[in-house]
C-alpha cells in the first residue's frame, strides 16, 4: 500500500469533484462548520444551527453519491446527472427544515429518524445503481470495491493524521512554537473530510466496467478463510451454547442476548457477502460449508431472539431500542426463509429489504416513536383505569394505593411519555401543562410509592451552599475525611476517624503503632435521630438540602472534642433505627 503523492491527490480531489460535484461540496461545508466549531467561533444560540447544517451536510454526502451513480448505472447525460443532483439539493433543503434542532424533544423525535434515513442513503450507495436486472456478479463486485476503496481510505488517513501530528508535536518541542490541542482536531476533520471523501469518490467504481470473474485478492481470501469464518463460527457457537443452557434450566433468556444475536448475525451476514463467490475458487469445506449452511445455523437463532425481546416487551412494553430490536429480527427472519427457500440466491435482498425496513420504521405510524408512544400508553391508561385515576379519555386524581410494581410501570411510562410529547393527549385540558413535568403530574394523580413496614428507607444529606464559610475556632486541627462503615482489618492507614461497622459510632484511632489503637469513640446516635427527622415518612428515597450549623454537631470526648461537618451523606432507617452508611466530611479536633 503506497501512500499517495501530492500531486496524486490534487488530480484525484479534481476529478472527484468534477465527477461528484454535490458530494465534494456538501463535504467541504460540512468539514467547513465543523472547523468553526472547533474554533469556538459561534456562540451557544448558534451552536445549534450550524449543528443542523452538518447534519444536513452528512445526508448529503451519500445522497449526491448515489444519485450520481444511479444516474451513470442507467447512462444518463452528464447535464441529466447535474440536473439530478439539482433535485438531490430539493432534497436536502426538506431534510434541514425538518431537522430542527431547537424543537423541543429534537433526540427523541427526530434522531431516531434521521439515523435510519442516513443508512437508507449509504444503502442506496450500495444498491441503487442495481434496481434492474444487471447481474449479481456485477453487483458483488461493485459492492467488494466499494469496501476496498472505503478501508484503503481510512488506513491513509489515520497514516496521514498520525504521521502530521507528530510534525507538530516535534515542532511544538523542538523549536518552542506552540501548538494549540484544536490544530490536532482541525487536521483530522479536514482529512477525514475532505481528503478521505475525495479519495474514495477517485476510486468510484463504475458500473459499466465488466468483470468476467471475480478474482479474490489473497487480503479478501485470507480475511475470510482464516480471520472472518472462523470468528462468526466461534460466536455462533456461544450462542448455541447460552440456548442449549436455556433449555436445560428451561427459563426464558434476558433481553441481552438479543441484542448479540443481532450484532453476531450481522458480522455473519457480512462474512456471508464477502465470502459469496470465493467457494468458485476455494473449494475447501470450511469455505464451501459456510456459505451453504449459513442460514440454516442463523434461523434457530432468530427464534431465541424473538424470545428474549418478546419477553422485555411484554413486561415493560415497546421502547424504540426494542423495536429496534424486533424490527431487525423480523428482518433476519424474512432474509433467513428467503435464502432457505429461493433458488436465485438474490445478495441484493439483503439491502434492499434493510432499507425498505429503515424507512417503515422511522416514518409514519408504524415508526419506532410511534409505535413506543401508543405501547407506553396503553401501560399507563391500563393501569389508571385499574386504579380509578383514567376515565373519558383522560387522567384524573384518585385515592386508590397502586402496589410497587404498578408504581414502577406508572413512573417509568409517564417519563418516557413526557420526553416524547406523548401526554398532553391524556390530561384534561385544563391540567396539560403537567405533560411536562412526570413528578408533578404523579402529585397531582395522588399517585406515591408505598414504603412497606420493615423496609430500609434512605436518607440523603448534601449542603444547602457549599461556599458557605466553616468556623474552626476553638480547634487545633482540621481533617477533610470520607467515612465509611469499614471493618477494622479493611481499614486504610492514612485514616484516623472511621465509622464503626454499625454506623452509629465515631471512632478516632491512633494509627502510629504497628497495630491500630482505638483512642476513643463517639456516639453519633443523637445526631442521627435529629437527622433522621428530615426524611419524609411517605418516601424511600429522600433528598434533603441543610445548612452548615443543620449539617454540624459536637462531640465531646475524653481525650479529644470533635466537631463533626457533612458535606454530602447517606442514613438508612430500619425499623426505626438510623446508621450512617457513609459522608464525606470535614472533622474539627481539640485534643485534651
């Protein structure tokens, strides 16, 4: 792999934007805003803004890519490619006016969407140019050079950044010139880019040029016989072995294992691609067994992800990830019978119905948002009409206790909804307003979480004004301490004051001695139970904010008088009894 000379990439960066012009600008205006960023040339109104035009700009890139090469494919004139890419930047303009960043919710409403519309684009890369019946040997090798061109890129980026900042760092050193961290960040978008854009659109292939035969590179032969096959067949393995330990302890998997069925499937599917052709010129079994019982090992596998999702989502309902999720293996499943059943062997399936997939589920009804919305309020309306808090179509207060998990399911939908717009809908006209605000509208529904007797309930301590200034008067010395509820053999040397194991003692040790000598200890008892007066008797979980002289309490002692000062701290109450779990402190010393 030779790097490539300047003069290479003058021609190259010339020729690609002759052949791709819509594609080297939206990369220029792209790494151009991103410079600006780094620059801190823009205030935080605007930060936004010039966000939304590199995301607009990022679209782009494969957008005026694939119109090019869709224009080629069907031997357009050069003016109908221009033209074409004309109404790519029609395009362009609807997708920045949609993306608007200062809508309220922007990551939840549109992110989803827009991630799925830039793979739909970088797929229309892929398969555009072969929507007709040109042949799936021509389709794989435009896709196979497509990849190579893409990783040789990347490789004289990362070589090109690494070679030039060490010139700048050696010039930083040696001559005393400074260099500021942004000219780093500076180089690397403008390689990344701009140069590795104009390099990989240079190497375009085209897809008029005819092959004959695939010939695989010993790199392509090698990457998928010893590196790639292998690796898929090692992960498959586990995974058979996490279902066979399923059925023996015969419980239904976690929604974890989904996501590694998808993410192993998919390194499959790509070692499927690379490998399609190279059986014709390997006839080795490893190669020639891969290909012909690839689907057969995935199908099982779909089954144990439908039922790790299934599982999540009958317990908690629809989220986005787990329609995701179950969008992909719906997907896999369909790629899985089409292989399994079709004699045509069709490798264009696969990108086509990923982006057909894509658009169905970021758009429309049947949108992931969409889908999640209505799933978590059904939950949510569910479970107010069993507890008398839903009626004609909207909320209203109640008196009805909801047990624990109804409480969970009730707080963690009304959050999810809230983040989505999803509960004006459900609230009286004249309480939507409350939308906004999941721990006001639970206040408003009467809706608490009950505290069963016995339970451990905590308290958490932190300073009203950290500024606030401390009197050391009458002490000698000051230790800034982190207490713990740590046993005596667990205990660092650096420590003089600790906890007792049961938190209700203040223990000073003389750490001198080879072995750690209690001086003396503190009851924290009264302290303790004026502390715990703070806490809510309706709440598990409370959160209080005091002052320095609320925060401080004085100990006496024989040998010593202490002045204890919370900064931050954690009691927990048990049948009435309160313990310090642990603070950090500030500990006040008099010696006697």
């Amino acid at each position: 792999m030779k790097l490539p000379s300047p003069g290479f990439l003058l021609s190259a960066s010339y020729q690609a934007f002759r052949r791709f012009p819509g594609t080297m600008i939206c990369a220029i205006l792209g790494t151009t805003l991103i410079l600006i960023l780094i620059e801190n040339h823009v205030v935080d109104e605007q930060e936004k803004d010039y966000i939304r035009l590199i995301l607009t700009c990022l679209l782009g890139v494969p957008l005026m890519t694939s119109l090019v090469a869709i224009g080629e494919a069907r031997s357009m004139s050069e003016r109908q490619v221009l033209l074409l890419q004309l109404g790519g930047v029609g395009l362009l303009m609807l997708c920045w006016w949609w993306l608007d960043m200062h809508q309220k919710d922007f990551d939840y409403l549109k992110l989803p969407g827009y991630c799925a519309l830039l793979l739909f684009m970088h797929l229309a890369v892929s398969s555009g140019p072969f929507l007709n019946e040109r042949r799936i040997r021509d389709f794989w090798d435009y896709n196979r050079q497509l990849f190579a061109n893409l990783v040789t890129g990347v490789a004289f980026t990362l070589i090109i950044f690494v070679g030039l900042s060490l010139a700048l760092l050696a010039i930083d050193q040696l001559f005393g010139i400074s260099i500021r961290d942004n000219w780093y960040g500076r180089l690397f978008a403008i390689l990344a880019g701009v140069f590795n854009t104009a390099y990989f659109l240079f190497q375009f292939p085209n897809v008029h040029s005819d092959q004959d035969e695939v010939a695989y590179t010993w790199v392509f032969r090698n990457l998928c016989k010893f590196i790639l096959i292998p690796i898929v067949l090692f992960y498959f393995m586990i995974l058979y072995a996490f279902g066979a330990k399923i059925g023996l302890e015969w419980e239904l998997p976690n929604g974890w294992i989904a996501s590694l069925v998808l993410g192993f499937s998919v390194a499959g599917i790509f070692t499927y691609l690379l490998n399609f052709y190279l059986p014709e010129e390997d006839k080795s079994i490893l190669v020639s067994g891969f290909k012909r019982w690839f689907w057969w090992v995935v199908l099982p596998l779909t089954g144990l992800l439908f039922l790790a999702i299934g599982r999540r989502i009958s317990d908690y309902g629809v989220t986005e990830e787990r329609f995701i999720v179950a969008s992909l293996g719906v997907w896999l499943l369909l790629n899985c019978l089409y292989f399994l059943i079709s004699k045509n062997d069709n490798i264009k399936f696969i990108p086509i119905s990923l982006g057909i997939f894509a658009l169905l589920g970021s758009f429309g009804p049947l949108s992931s948002v969409a889908v999640s919305v209505r799933s978590q309020s059904g939950i949510l309306t569910e479970i107010l009409e069993r507890n008398e808090r839903f009626a004609n179509g909207s909320m209203k207060p109640g008196t009805k206790m909801l047990t624990d998990q109804e409480y969970e399911k009730v707080y963690s939908a009304t959050l999810y909804l809230s983040q989505r717009n999803g509960l004006a809908t459900l609230l009286p006209f004249t309480v939507d307003s409350l939308a906004d605000d999941p721990h006001r509208l639970l206040e408003w529904l009467n809706i608490e979480q009950s505290v069963k007797e016995g339970a451990i309930r905590t308290l958490n301590i932190s300073a009203d004004d950290y500024t606030e200034p401390m009197s050391v008067q009458g002490f000698d010395l000051a230790y800034k301490i982190d207490l713990a509820t740590s046993q005596l053999e667990q205990r660092q040397v650096e420590k003089i004051f600790e906890c007792s194991p049961d938190g209700t003692t203040l223990e000073w040790w003389d750490i001198s001695k080879e072995t750690p000598v209690l001086l003396e200890s503190y009851s924290l008892q009264p302290a303790l139970e004026r502390w715990a007066l703070k806490m809510d008797p309706k709440q598990q979980y409370h959160y209080v904010n005091l002052n320095m002289e609320e925060r401080s309490v004085l100990l006496p002692g024989k040998k010593g008088n202490l002045k204890l000062i919370l900064e931050n701290a954690q009691l927990d109450l048990e049948n009435g009894k309160a313990r310090l779990e642990g603070a950090n402190c500030w500990i006040l010393l008099k010696k006697k």
